[in-house]
C-alpha cells in the first residue's frame, strides 16, 4: 500500500561521452602535475649538469656539504677542492652546488 512496485529498467550501453567525461579530470591532474612538478625539476637537473661540466680549475665553489673552496685539480669523476692554504680534499662532481663570483673567497 506504501511501498510502490520496483520495475526492472533496461540496461544501456557504455556511452563514450560519459566515459570520457570520467577520464577527464585524471587527465587534468596528470597534466598540472607534469606542468607544477616534472617540468622544473628536469629543468633544473639540466642546468646542474651544465654547471658541474663546466667547471674550471679556478673557480670558486659551494658543496653540498657546505664548504667553500677552490678548485685545484679536475678529473672525470671526482675534483680536488682547497678548503685553506694546504688543506685539499677530494670529492665528487656532483657534490657541488653553487659556483660563485670569482673573489669571492678571500
């Protein structure tokens, strides 16, 4: 008397349109992320590795460690950085940071 009758209703196919529309906000937020995160991040990749190549004997450089020195000897792999007058240590290329103004450490 209060609860009506329950009809079964046909099933409909899979509407492309609709399908669609739910992929989208996926697609969206891929997006913001390749644009806010992966972007830069590979940009700054790339401008660190150019940095670190064109390191010279001379420069003045920052590690990450937080010294700052002199680099005295270049290899492939590994630089000689004077951390003082008579004080030289060994480190990776990679280690650097930051290459500063000449003159800067006196």
């Amino acid at each position: 008397m209060f609860i009506s009758s329950a009809y079964a209703q046909a099933a409909t196919g899979g509407d492309t349109q609709s399908t669609i529309m739910g992929m989208l906000p996926l697609v969206l937020m891929f997006v913001v992320l390749y644009f806010v995160m992966i972007r830069p991040q590979m940009k700054r990749q790339k401008e660190h590795k150019a940095m670190v190549e064109a390191l010279a004997k001379g420069d003045e450089v920052v590690t990450a460690g937080g010294f700052l020195g002199k680099v005295s000897k270049i290899g492939d792999i590994y630089i000689g950085v004077e951390l003082a007058n008579g004080v030289e240590v060994q480190m990776q290329r990679s280690a650097v940071t930051q290459v500063l103004p000449k003159g800067t450490i006196k």
